[in-house]
C-alpha cells in the first residue's frame, strides 16, 4: 500500500452531509481531520456578498490518510453519492507517517 493523503475543498454548508458520509464509509472511518479554511484567488467561488467584499471564500477542508487505491475508490463513491457537488481535491502521496508519545 502507498500511502497518501486525500484532500477534499468544499462548502461549509454541506460539512456535515460530508462528514457523516465519511462516518459511514468503511475506508474512511478510520480517521480524517477537517479544518476551516478561506480560499483565495480567480477560482475562488465568492457565495455570500460579505465573501465578495473580503475577496475571499469560507470553505471546509478535509483531509484522510490512506492508500492510492482506497482514495481512488473513496473518489468514486464521493462522486457516485454527490453528483451535483462542487468540490475540489487532491491526492499527495505520504513518504513518512508516525506517532509520537
């Protein structure tokens, strides 16, 4: 197994259908973090007139630690469960991974 890093950008109004489809997933289960976070720049999707007068998107931010085929797999189930969601992602391969006391 590779393992890697799945990274999902998407509305803050849907964070909690995303988690709780997570919850319910065997692979990502597991364990994945959220953070909230503001995109920036000519792809940001500006929904609220207080984001467009900030310049910038409120948005969640969640990241699962697995392997190449189960985030290929996840990615599929995530599309087949939300086709109509616009959501970003990206998968960064994990060369190191541990725990400390």
């Amino acid at each position: 197994m590779n393992p890697c890093c799945l990274t999902l950008i998407f509305q803050n109004a849907v964070e909690e259908e995303i988690i709780d489809f997570m919850l319910a997933n065997e692979t990502a289960k597991n364990g994945f973090h959220t953070f909230r976070i503001e995109g920036h720049g000519h792809d940001a999707r500006l929904a609220t007139m207080k984001e467009q007068v900030r310049g910038r998107a409120h948005k969640s931010r969640m990241d699962i630690l697995l392997g190449e085929e189960e985030a290929q797999s996840l990615l599929s189930e995530i599309k087949s469960a939300f086709p109509d969601m616009k959501l970003a992602f990206w998968v960064s391969p994990i060369s190191t991974f541990g725990r400390l006391p």
